[in-house]
C-alpha cells in the first residue's frame, strides 16, 4: 500500500495511511541526517590530519617587572664558594713534599690498547675495566 503524503496529511490519516507514510518518507531523512553527520565528521578528520600555524604567543612585560629587573644587582662573593670544597680538600703535605716521579725510556712498540668500558664500584676491589688490545681481544681486568 504505497501513499504519497506530505507531514501535514499525518493528523487526518488512520493508523496504517501514517505507518505506510512514515515508511516511505523517514529512509529518506535519516539516511540525508547520517550523510550530514559523516561529512561532519570526516571534515573534523581532516582538519585533524592538516598541521596549521603555530599558535602565536604575546607576552607583555609589565612595568613592575622591568623596574626590578633592571634595578637589582646580582653579587656573588666567588670566596664563599670556592671556600665550600666542593670535591673535599688536598693534602697540601702530600703534594708538596711528594718527589716526582722516575721514568724511564722504553723501546716504541705498536701495543695500542683501547678502553671499552668500566664498572664504577665503591669498594675498589669489585671496580673492573674492559680494555680490548690491537687483536681485538676484549679483558676484563680488576684493580
């Protein structure tokens, strides 16, 4: 039973003149309100996908801000710092009275070692260093 109606017949019909209307006239509608919502929402993606400008960033000093800064003078004192001993203290003894080292002449050989890594350790008996030699052979060796 195909009726051709128009949304002011459906007060005047009975129940299977409207069912038989909302039948043919509502596929039409929803199916243009789903393609409406997918070009939303493939727009939506593309837009997405499209990098646009970098966003433009002002920042206006306030007056306040460049009195202070202009006005303050920053003084270290290097004295206290380097009075902190950072890294610990020398034994100034040591060093002074320490006699240089003898050295002696050796004949040039082509030994070339390379150092590849180490494993740092607070007991120094469990420190290690791998040094590899002009074979390519890699050691582990211990203090």
């Amino acid at each position: 039973m195909a009726t051709n109606a128009k949304w002011s017949d459906f007060g005047s019909m009975d129940r299977e003149k409207v069912l038989a209307a909302t039948n043919q006239l509502l596929p039409q509608w929803v199916a243009l309100l789903l393609a409406l919502l997918l070009a939303w929402k493939l727009s939506q993606l593309i837009w997405a996908l499209i990098p646009g400008p970098a966003p433009l960033i002002i920042t206006v000093p306030t007056a306040a801000l460049t009195q202070s800064a202009t006005s303050t003078t920053v003084s270290i004192e290097l004295d206290s710092i380097t009075g902190t001993h950072l890294f610990g203290e020398a034994d100034k003894a040591a060093a002074i009275g320490a006699a240089p080292l003898e050295t002696e002449v050796v004949a040039e050989t082509k030994l070339s070692l390379v150092l590849k890594g180490t494993i740092a350790a607070t007991n120094q008996d469990q420190a290690l260093a791998i040094i590899e030699d002009s074979k390519k052979e890699e050691k582990v060796y211990a203090i």
